[in-house]
C-alpha cells in the first residue's frame, strides 16, 4: 500500500544514508522501523550488515565512509573540512528558511 508522509529532511536524509550503508531500500528499512516500533520485530536483533572498501560499520553501528586517496577532502586539513562543512549547513538552513544568499 502507497502512503505520503510529510517527515523533517533530516529525518529522511539519516533513512536514505543507513538504507545505503546497510545496501538495503528505504522502503525495507522504513517497514522494519514502523514493525520494531509496533512490537512487531524483536528490536535487539541486529543483521551482519555488508562491508565494502570505503564503508565499514564500527561497534556501535555508525559507519567510517573512506574516501579514495584521490579525493578532494583527502587533502584538506579538519578545519579546512569543518568550515566547508559550516558553510554547506548553513546553506541548507537558508535554503529551508526560504532565504537566499
């Protein structure tokens, strides 16, 4: 069955991520939420979860994403990566907000 729900971007943005970590679809991922949250599915069984050379899923079930030795933000230092990511942020608020730059 179809369904349209209006959810924060963020919320669906964190789906889509781990629905591709874990290389499954967000309408997989979404149905196993909704079955955990009704009781539906024992909640504490965990999946092995699929590896790959550039994503690696640590203990506590976030994901280590590797970049190539050849990317861009290999060569960039944390405070040159934690202002680009700054200013992506505060781009995306604006944008939400209806505001240009």
């Amino acid at each position: 069955m179809k369904t349209t729900l209006d959810l924060p971007d963020e919320l669906i943005r964190d789906v889509k991520l781990r629905a591709v970590v874990q290389g499954r679809t967000v309408k997989d991922l979404v149905a196993e939420f909704l079955r955990q949250g009704l009781g539906l599915a024992p909640v504490g069984r965990r999946e092995k979860l699929p590896t790959s050379k550039t994503v690696e899923i640590r203990e506590d079930g976030l994901p280590v994403i590797r970049c190539r030795p050849d990317a861009p933000a290999a060569r960039m230092n944390v405070k040159t990566l934690l202002k680009l990511n700054q200013e992506t942020q505060g781009e995306e608020d604006l944008k939400r907000a209806g505001l240009t730059l």
